[in-house]
C-alpha cells in the first residue's frame, strides 16, 4: 500500500483516480488543485507517491515536479497526461519523472504504475 498524494486541477480527475487507488489498497493522503498547492502539501504530507497533472492554473506540474524533486530528491512523481504532451513528456524525464499515466485512466494500467513505482 502507497500513500499518494493527488495534483489536479480537474475534481473528476482526482476523484476517478482516488476511487481506482482507494479501490486496490492504496490510501489517498491528500489533494492539491493546482502545483503551488502541490508543493506544500507535498511538504506536509510526504507521500510514498505523487501523481500530478501537467497543465494546471498557477503552477504547472512540470514547475512543481522540479521544486518537489529539490526538496527530495528521491521524490515519486507520476505525471499526468493528456494525448499529445510529448515535449512535455521529455522535460518532466529530464527533471525526474518516476513514470507517466495518459488520461483517459485506465484502472488497470494506473495500478501497474503504482506498484512499479512504489
């Protein structure tokens, strides 16, 4: 079992995927709305894992994997995509990136994620 934090600015994203995580086992510690949010909650709570969205308001997900990554180095960060995020896709491997999950979510693939990564 993860403890996983969940960054999304989308509430039907985060609650598909806490719903698939609680589902298999893992406990949900917290959730963060956009990456500035991230980051302190990540502070706060240091989870096993974190999934985080790439496109957010205030911060993006690319910008809080890099100052989660400072703070720990050993950091967990699966990041969230949507179809056609490739460039991003690159930058997020190049700042530490531990996996990616491509919306629409597949329970199936999310959990084999997690329990590589973990």
């Amino acid at each position: 079992m993860a403890k996983i934090l969940i960054v999304d600015d989308s509430i039907t994203s985060r609650k598909i995927l806490k719903n698939i995580l609680i589902e298999n086992g893992h406990e949900v510690i917290g959730e963060a709305i956009n990456g500035k949010d991230a980051v302190s909650k990540f502070k706060e709570l240091q989870p096993d894992i974190t999934t985080m969205d790439i496109t957010m308001p205030v911060m993006d997900g690319l910008e809080a994997l890099r100052e989660i990554r400072e703070i720990d180095k050993d950091a967990k960060v699966i990041m969230v995509t949507a179809a056609g995020q490739k460039s991003k896709m690159v930058d997020a491997l190049k700042y530490g990136a531990a996996e990616f999950l491509t919306k629409p979510f597949e329970a199936e693939q999310i959990i084999e994620i997690i329990n590589r990564v973990h």
